[in-house]
C-alpha cells in the first residue's frame, strides 16, 4: 500500500488522495495482441479504444475508496434530492420528470436491499445529482483509471495475473452484487475497493473510441461531444457477448454515450475488469450491473 503525506489536506474517511503526476493510460497494441490469443472470440476493433497507451499527468484529487452503496444513496432519497432541481443538470432534470424513477420499482433495491452493497439500477443523471448533492463530483475516465491501476501500466488494481479470488465477476458465479469491503485482496494500491467487478461505474467523459489518438496528456475531461452510433450492445450482456463479432438481433445502435469503467459481476473477468477496459451506454441507462463512485478536485 502506497503512503500518501497527507500533509495538511483534509481527507475525508471514506475518500483517498490520488497525489499528482504520470501514470501509463490505455493499452498497448501488444496487450491487445496477447487478450486476443487468449480468447479469439473478441472483436479487435472493440478493444483498440484502448490505443494507444500513453504517460498522462493528473493534477491531485480525491475519489471514494468504495462504490456508493444503497445505505448513502438512500440519504440522497431522504433528503429529498429527487425533488430538488440544484442538484440536476437540465437533462437530468428532464429525464426525472418524464421517467418519475421514485414512483418505479427502481428504488426497491435501495430502500430495502442490502445496505453496504453499491446502489444499482442507477442512471448516469442520477449519479451526477448524487455526487452534486454530496458535494462531490464524478470522477473522469482517466482519474478514474489511475486509481485503480496507480502509476505501473498493471493489467488489474492488484498487479498483472488475474486472480477470482480478489473479485465479484463471472467465474465465481455469486451472480450479483456483493459487499463493497468484501475484497480487501483487491483493492488498489491507492486503497480503492471494487475497481475490479462487482459493478460497473459511470464516469464523467462522454463516450469516445478514437479519443485517445488525440486527448490531452494533463487532465484530459473526456470529449466535448459523445461519438455516435459507437456499437451493438449493452454491457449487462453476459461474458463476452458486448464483443462479439457481430451485433445481437436485438441490440439496438447507441449513441450519446458516458463511459463505464471496471466490469461486473457478471463480466468474463481476463476481459471485462482490467483497468483499462472501456465500455459506454446511455445516460438514461440503468440495470443491475451498473453503479458508481464519487470525486473531488482539491485545489
């Protein structure tokens, strides 16, 4: 575990500092090369998001050491933040009022499911207003990538070999979400909890396959526009199918996408949780595999 000086910052309890400079982003042509070997089912083009790998500096932040659990966001509900117009962008805003998630089922799993397990069946709008409402914000892709992969280029927040042991993914077949402290083994060496599995995490950055090619090396906040139209599929399809050669029958054509991060539990966990994978949806979007974490800049 890396020891931060925390000087004289004020880091709250369940926050980690993320100091500033360098860390590898994204993927080498030959880290793509040798996924494709293990597994000849994956398409290549979706994996060349990840390229090139490249040195990006970050200015300090914090971020939350654990996904958002249903016992925080159950806070946000008492406290009336779906009522509250402040916390919401304008479209947030517009998807609250046409989709009225309070008067769902949507909620149940909050309300009444397990209390330290992230919060799920969340839109990408309601996570913003959440982390507005906490006084925080949601994390960017890269920022969130080098909390879970510190400054080495490592494959998964604990090192280079994968290891179902330090995760909630598809080989260990728990087939839902799980505790937030239940994998100690693998947390980051920042001291992040979940970046691997157990929920997939919206970030801030509109969706964007080539934004690598042309991104700036410090403090890159993700494209001004979201690509269009970027895939097939949804990331709550089971093991590989998001990247099989050809789009499900039934899969609709994206577009307007935020980026996810992290994989699932039940995500092919050598594809799925490496920190470097790259997936999207919609900000409307909402299932049981997808939830979030929270981020603030100091300074």
């Amino acid at each position: 575990m890396i020891k931060i000086n925390e000087g004289s910052q004020n880091i709250p309890e369940d926050m980690v500092l993320i100091p500033e400079g360098l860390f590898l982003m994204g993927s080498t042509k030959e880290d793509i090369d040798k996924l494709l070997d293990i597994d000849r089912n994956i398409e290549a083009d979706r994996l060349n998001n990840e390229i090139p790998q490249r040195k990006v500096f970050l200015s300090t932040y914090l971020i939350d050491k654990y996904p958002v659990t249903n016992a925080q966001y159950k806070k946000f509900i008492e406290a009336r933040g779906y009522t509250q117009k402040t916390f919401w962008s304008d479209a947030g805003w517009r998807y609250i009022l046409q989709s009225n998630p309070m008067e769902s089922n949507e909620m149940d799993g909050v309300l009444h499911g397990e209390q330290d397990c992230p919060v799920v069946n969340i839109s990408w709008y309601e996570a913003e207003a959440f982390a507005k409402w906490a006084g925080k914000r949601l994390p960017t892709e890269a920022e969130w990538e080098k909390a879970a992969r510190g400054t080495d280029g490592r494959i998964y927040p604990w090192g280079n070999e994968f290891d179902k042991t330090r995760l909630n993914c598809a080989e260990v077949k728990i087939e839902k979400p799980t505790p937030v402290t239940k994998y100690p083994q693998g947390q980051s060496v920042y001291g992040c909890f979940d970046m691997a599995g157990n929920v997939w995490e919206w970030t801030a950055d509109w969706y964007d396959s080539q934004y690598y090619c042309h991104a700036p090396n410090k403090d890159p906040q993700g494209p001004d526009i979201a690509e269009e139209n970027p895939y097939f599929g949804r990331p709550e399809e089971v093991g590989i199918s998001i990247y099989e050669l050809k789009p499900s029958p039934t899969s609709k054509a994206l577009s307007g996408c935020k980026v996810l991060r992290g994989g699932s539990w039940n995500g092919s966990g050598i594809v799925h949780v490496r920190c470097t994978n790259r997936d999207y949806d919609e900000p409307t979007y909402k299932n049981d595999t997808i939830g979030f974490r929270c981020a603030r800049s100091l300074g």
